[in-house]
C-alpha cells in the first residue's frame, strides 16, 4: 500500500510532500569518482549516463549534478598538476597564474552554472511529483489524459512521472489507471488564466508560465545596480544593500535581491583580481604574492557568490510553488479569509496581502475578487489546499448567497443531520461503489463520476 494517504493525513505544514532528491546509482557513484580521480572517464561516463537516461524528468536534475563533479574534478586535478609543475621548476608563477585562469574559465564557472541548474531541475520535479500526487489522491483523477490536460504535458510524460512514484511507494501499485480524458467538471479556469482552444488537449499558454512572469519582475534600478556592480563593486554593494533591506521582506523579492548580491560579488572579485594583476605586471607584487591574493578572493567572493545563486534558485522555486497553492485556494477551493490563506500558506498576513496584490498586478488574479479579514473555519476536515470546493459540504449560509462566492461563519445555525456513507450503483456499467458523505467516486470498473445523492 502507498507510504502517504493524504485524505487520513493531510499536510499542515505547508510545504511540498514528496521532495526529490538527486538520483544516485552505482554507476553514478562510479562516475562521480571517476570524476575527481581522471577527469577525461567522468566527463565520458557523465555523457554516457546523459544520453541514455536524459529523456527522464527524474533524471535530469542527476545527469546535470554529474556534470557539475565532472567539471569540479577537471579543475581540481588540473591545478594540482600545475602546482606541482611550479613547485618542480617547470613553470614560473606568470605561466602557472595564466593557467589556473584558463581552467577556472573552462570548468569552474561552467560547474557554477550545472549546479544552479541542476537545483532548479530538482525544484521542479518535486512540484510537479506533488502536483500528480494531488490530483490521483485527492482529486480522484485517473484518466492519463486529462491528467495530460491538466499539468500540459505529454501522457508518455505522465505515465513515466506515475510510475516513478509508485516505484518510489508514494502512490500505490493497486491504483487503477484508464487512458483517454473524461470531463473533469471541478477544473475551474481562472479569470485572467489563457489555454489554447484545441479539442483534445489543454496546452498552458507561455503567458501562464509563471517563471516566464518572475524573470519580467527586474526593475530598472536592479539593471542599474548589476551595472555599476561590474563597474565599481563599492558601490554596488551598498546599493545592492539598500535594495535588500527595503524590500527583501517581499516574496516576490528575495530571488532578485540574491541575485543582486551574486553580480555584487561577482563583480568585486573581477574588478579587485585586474587591479592586483596591473599592479603586478607594473612590478608592486610578487607573482606568487598575486597568486596568494586570488585564492584570498576566491574565498571572500566566488564561493559566496555561488552560495546566493543557489539562494536565488530555491527562492524562485518556493516562490513559484507558493503563487500557485494561492491560485488553487482563491479560484478553486474559493478560500477569500486572509487569516485562512495565512493558515494553510504558513505565511503571515501582511506577506499574504502583498503576494494577492502581485499576483493581481500580474494579472492572475482579478482584480475584481472581493477578500476579507481574519478567518473562519473550514467546514471540510481536510486541508483545502488538497480539495476541490465540489468535494466540500457547503454550508447554509453560502447556499443563501448564490453569487457572493464567500465562506460564512456557521454560527446561529442548526446543525444538518449526520449523513452516512452510502452504497450507490453506478449508472454506467451497475457496479456499486461505496461512496462517503459530501463527496463524490471515481467508479473503480468504468471512471464515471459517482455523486453522493
């Protein structure tokens, strides 16, 4: 049986359920060392691991990370050679400083990149691992086509993601799948939200990409900060510091501002390593004193510079998971309390608030949608990031407001009389299903949708 039963225990944390992490086989470990003992067998061992496997979602974020130690012991191994050239006699300090500043630009800056990359692919696969999870557990969705409709990919690309879960004792191997699509009536398109008409299948439109829209938010003042960052570092920083403290308290902020400090940093260690290489050449240092004070920036700058690009990475990532929890709450679970959004996000109001007015600048929220202050409470026991309003018991007060879409306070009201699970013969193929209170039944013989009537 499956690991996870969202509907006995559903998330209250907030956070994603399932994360991926990097893939490591035997042949993987091999070329990880391979990689860091003779370079040339890693980077074959890598690609062969990459052709063969790449067409994988769950593989891409480890072939990149195989990448990355690929080029990490290229590097490594490349000036240690060197080094002990020098120290042999073979090369002076200018032939051994040339160099290490040709590998650093062939392998070092190339495995900053991998790893950035490869956090994003991992990023990535973990929502959408949890995004399958919801709608197969929770939505009670099995058809792979519209499971294909929903999330825009391929049902190839479905059915691998699906098997790899079940592999991975999140999803059940007992589930039954059907392939085709059926009319999912609670898949609610949002008001600014625009798919390509076709017949079939529902493609997401570029303008709903979400990453697509947070690369758009950089502001001309952060151009001019990255500007003057790689022009004179001093006051880059300080202006790159403003920036962080006036706004890093917004969401939407905090991938920006990291990659501010990262072209700050950058840019410090660039402007101070030609400073010291002209003094150098003028005769001021010493070659080997030039190559002491490298190693000293390398330290102060690149490898905090690494550090907030792999920062800006996650935030972007959290940031992208957290606007879309707020759409399924606002247009789908129809959740308009502050104080709920609050509750179910993890987030303080104040950080709720701002992120709904981006969202509406953005244009995927109306800007027509009514919200209100403080919370109620939830008639539905589940968490309603997981549930659909069609699956929830609506309450008497909302059945009184046929347009108002809002959640009212229960109180001053009789309670309804308990219902009990009911055994309901499907009208398609005559098989009985049990089917629970306010809730509608996948049938398990032929995916017609059973209500509880």
């Amino acid at each position: 049986m499956s690991k996870l039963d969202i509907r006995r225990q559903p998330p209250t944390t907030g956070k994603p359920i399932y994360k991926h992490e990097y893939e490591r086989t035997a042949f993987d470990y091999t070329t990880i060392v391979f990689a860091y003992v003779f370079a040339p067998v890693g980077f074959i061992l890598a690609a062969i691991r990459l052709l063969s496997t790449h067409s994988k979602r769950q593989r891409k974020a480890s072939n990149i990370n195989l990448f990355y130690h690929a080029c990490m012991g290229a590097f490594v191994e490349l000036a240690i050679y060197f080094i002990i050239s020098k120290l042999l006699g073979q090369i002076d300090y200018v032939a051994l400083l040339i160099r290490l500043v040709i590998i650093y630009a062939l392998f070092r800056i190339p495995a900053i990149k991998l790893s950035v990359r490869a956090v994003g692919w991992r990023e990535g696969f973990t929502y959408l691992c949890n995004d399958y999870i919801a709608l197969v557990l929770v939505d009670g969705i099995r058809h792979i086509g519209s499971l294909s409709d929903i999330r825009g990919f391929s049902e190839e690309n479905v059915r691998e993601v699906l098997e790899y879960l079940k592999d991975q004792g999140v999803l059940s191997p007992d589930i039954v799948y059907y392939e085709g699509r059926v009319d999912n009536p609670f898949v609610k398109l949002p008001p600014k939200l625009i798919y390509s008409k076709r017949a079939q299948a529902l493609v997401r439109a570029p303008e709903n990409n979400l990453r697509y829209r947070n690369k758009r938010d950089r502001t001309v003042f952060d151009r001019i900060i990255m500007a003057i960052a790689y022009l004179f570092a001093p006051l880059g920083f300080v202006l790159a510091m403003l920036r962080f403290v006036s706004t890093h308290y917004k969401n939407e902020r905090k991938s920006f501002n990291y990659k501010l400090l990262y072209h700050v940093c950058m840019g410090a260690f660039m402007e101070l390593a030609v400073l010291f290489a002209v003094g150098t050449y003028k005769g001021d240092f010493k070659w080997f004193t030039l190559l002491i004070i490298l190693v000293v920036l390398y330290l102060i700058f690149i490898i905090p510079a690494d550090s907030f690009a792999g920062r800006a990475t996650f935030a972007t990532e959290n940031f992208d998971f957290l606007c879309k929890k707020y759409l399924m709450l606002i247009i789908v679970d129809d959740v308009r309390h502050i104080g709920n959004l609050a509750d179910i996000t993890k987030q303080s109001e104040d950080d709720v608030r701002r992120d709904l007015r981006y969202l509406v600048r953005w244009g995927l929220l109306a800007s027509d949608l009514v919200y209100y202050e403080g919370r109620v409470k939830l008639l539905d026991k589940q968490a309603p990031n997981l549930v659909h309003p069609d699956r929830a018991q609506p309450s008497a007060a909302s059945e009184n407001q046929p347009s108002s879409g809002r959640q009212s306070l229960p109180e001053n009201r009789p309670k309804p009389p308990v219902q009990l699970p009911k055994s309901i013969v499907c009208s398609s193929c005559g098989a009985k299903s049990r089917v629970l209170p306010g809730q509608d039944k996948i049938c398990d013989y032929c995916g017609t949708t059973i209500p509880y009537s």
